[in-house]
C-alpha cells in the first residue's frame, strides 16, 4: 500500500505527461566487464502498466487475506513477482529487460506451478549486433538498423515468447487450466498483469525496435487477432467451469489488443491496444476476484451446478453484473471505450485496403455479439433459478467490507475511463506518437 502510495506521489508530481522521452532515469555501470549497466526509467509507454501493477497488486494482497496456508511464503512470492513485474516495465536496457522477466517468472513458477521461456538469443542478437561491444540501451537500438532477414528472425523469436504470455492462439492453453487450479489472488495477477506484460513486449521490443519486420508481419496480427476473438468467444460459451469461462473471455479480449498492434499508420489503433491493456487489467481482475468470492461461499465451480445465489448473495449479484456489463462493452464503461478506439483504430489505418477492413470489422463486430452470449449466459446460471437457494441448509453469506473495498476500488477507475478515456490516452499519445513514426522515417 506504501509503495502504491509512493508511485502515485511521483506520477502526480515528477511525471511530465507532454514529454515523450525517458523520465525518472537511473543509470548506474553494474558490470564493468559486460559493459552492462542498471538503466531504469519510466515513458509514456510504461507509466500506465507501472501504475495498473501496483494497484491490482495491492487489491490482490488484500484479497489473499483468507490465505492460512503458507501465508508468509505466499505474500512474499506476490511481492517478488511485482518486483519483477515492475522492472520489466521499467527496464530500458534489453540485457536487464531479460533478467527482470525471468526473476518475475520464479515466483510465478511457484505460484501457478507454470513456466515461460524468454529468448535470451534474440537478446543477445540485437544487443551484439553491428558493434564491437555489446549495446543493451533501448534507445540507442530504436536508433539501429538492422537488415530485414535479421529483423524477421528477431521478430519471429520475440514474438513466440510474448505470444506464450499474452497469450496469443495456439499458444493459449495453458491459461484456462492455470486459472483453474490457481488461487483467486494469484488470478487477479495473472489476468491484471501477467498478459499485459507479453503485449506490452510485443509494443517495446516488436515494434520499437523491429519496425520493417512488424510492417510485414502486422497484417498476420490482424487476422491472428480476430480469430482469436471468435475462436475463444466461441469456446468460452462451452465451458462448465466458471473461471476457465473467465479466462476464454480474457483471450478474446486479448485479440482486440493484438488489433490494435497490429493496425499500424495510425496512432489510434496502437492507443487503444494500450487503452485495452489497462481497461482489461481493471475487469479480469474484478472478475476473478468475484469468482473466487464466490466459490469460497458456496463451494462449487461448475456451471450448471450453481443457479439462485443472487438471493442470499445481493451485492456479489450486483457487482457481478456491472463487471459482466463492463467486459461486454456496455457504452460508459472502459471495455466500451477500449474496444470503439481499436474498431477507429483498424478502419482508419491507411495500410489495409476497404475490402479486408470491412471484413475485419464485421468479424470483430461478430466477436462482440458473442461476448454477451457467454457473458450473460454465465450470470443466469449463477444468480438465477432457484437451485441452491431451495437446498436444505443453505445460507450463503454476502460480500463483506473487504470485498467491497475491492470491487468499489476496481469499479471507479473502469467508470471514470468509461467517462473520461483522456485520463489515460494523454499518458501514452506522445510516445505512441514517437513509435509510429518510425515506419516512416526509418
């Protein structure tokens, strides 16, 4: 809570939102030898999941609070995880960006008993290329040219490692199992955070700093993005458990962010990718935390066992279907938002001709029809009928003022993005200003 406290001071006070230039820079020599140095700082980029980070992990350590079992163990790997989390957003240096990715993935290793793997090649390839001594600085290889082959080659290779973490299709399937299995603290991580950061690589790295390579490879991203939409829209309809359902809808959320990555020549496609990342951060959080709420009260996770709780359990009711409202893009809510701008963002892009937009858009739209399908499937079986609420000895207590200062704490920033998306577009139009042009002036 400090540390968010602290965060929020700086940005309020010392962060510069016109300028587009690193901020906040700490740079000291660490290894002589390596010419490797600690270089942290903060842009227009990295100042929105910086600051989602610490908000949805403060939440996430007050929800954890029933944890009995290993509780020390357990706050302390959410807590090595945000350091983690932390410095590969705040990293400008490729060789640290590395390190600060891998350190984030041991806690997760322990947490959600999964694995990633990050391309230490592919790092050391850029880093080494056409210099004497090895050059980490992100800056300065934004600045670099590099052959189209080699870019291609670096690009495949980040790309498979953050699309494992966004995920992307067909490398989504270790998602839906994860949340399955895992704590609903560690689930609000994992959809706040942990995708956001994959998408957040394939910006910084994929896009910063292999320019030619993402203008080839964009118009796959499109597509991929859109099958992903339907195909995990789809495939969350047919879920029986309640948090994979949960996490189908994350991945075909996930596809309006590669989208919008993908619909370069337009700054509006690339901000609301960005808007996308931090509205979802809000939601999957929110939802994850009202599935695992419930579960603790009635101790069932499939579907079609649940049914009648909005009853006994009113504010959880509520809650859930603003949240549900939300992630379907209800109009003043910033799912809503996200998803018009990343719609804008695709039909303006003057890199695709109408025909293939056109198409694009009618299967986004159909996406979107999907989504309260699923969504608004998902709360009839759980709050309505009377199944529970006529079985013998049951009593089903409400949330609580713990889980309420949670979900009204997640429930303001997704209606005042809703109201006001300024808020968090002005953080990231210069430097996505900056990004873009570099496929016109490189």
């Amino acid at each position: 809570m400090l540390e968010l406290l602290l965060t929020t001071y700086v940005f309020c006070y010392h962060f510069q939102l016109d300028d587009p230039l690193i901020q906040l820079v700490e740079d000291y020599k660490w290894i002589n030898f390596f010419d490797f140095d600690w270089r942290l700082g903060i842009d227009g980029l990295s100042i929105g999941p910086i600051l989602l980070t610490g908000f949805i992990t403060t939440l996430a350590t007050l929800a954890a609070w029933p944890v009995t079992r290993d509780s020390r163990l357990f706050h302390f790997l959410m807590l090595a995880m945000y350091s983690g989390q932390i410095g590969s957003f705040s990293s400008q240096d490729l060789l640290l960006f590395f390190i600060m990715w891998e350190l984030e993935l041991i806690p997760v290793y322990l947490l959600l008993s999964m694995r990633f793997r990050f391309s230490l090649t592919g790092v050391l390839g850029i880093g080494l290329y056409g210099s004497n001594e090895p050059i980490f600085n992100f800056e300065t290889s934004a600045n670099q040219s590099y052959p189209v082959a080699l870019e291609i080659i670096f690009y495949i290779g980040f790309f498979v490692a953050f699309a494992v973490k966004s995920p992307i299709i067909p490398l989504h399937t270790w998602l839906p199992d994860t949340h399955g299995e895992a704590h609903y603290s560690t689930c609000m991580l994992l959809a706040g955070i942990l995708l956001k950061m994959g998408a957040y690589g394939l910006v910084r790295i994929n896009m910063e700093l292999l320019p030619h390579a993402h203008s080839i490879f964009s118009p796959w991203l499109v597509i991929v993005g859109t099958m992903q939409i339907i195909y995990a829209a789809s495939t969350s309809s047919g879920q029986r458990n309640l948090k994979k359902r949960i996490a189908y809808s994350s991945v075909s959320h996930m596809g309006f962010i590669i989208i919008g990555i993908g619909s370069i020549t337009t700054d509006t496609g690339l901000n609301g990718a960005i808007l996308q990342i931090i509205s979802h951060g809000f939601l999957g959080a929110a939802l994850f935390f009202l599935a695992g709420t419930s579960y603790d009260r009635i101790r069932l996770v499939y579907l079609d066992e649940m049914g009648g709780i909005a009853i006994p359990m009113p504010k959880i009711f509520t809650m859930f279907s603003i949240f549900s409202m939300a992630s379907l893009a209800l109009p003043g809510m910033s799912g809503f938002v996200s998803e018009l701008i990343v719609f804008f963002g695709i039909i303006t892009s003057q890199k695709y001709l109408l025909m293939p937009k056109i198409l694009i858009t009618f299967v986004m739209a159909i996406g979107m029809i999907l989504t309260p399908i699923y969504s608004l499937s998902m709360s009839r079986q759980m709050f309505y009928g009377y199944k529970l609420f006529n079985a013998p000895n049951s009593y089903f207590f409400d949330s609580g003022p713990r889980e309420l200062f949670v979900l009204i704490s997640i429930f303001l920033p997704v209606i005042g993005i809703g109201i006001y998306p300024d808020f968090v577009l002005s953080l990231s139009v210069d430097k996505v200003e900056a990004i873009l042009s570099n496929f016109f002036y490189r």
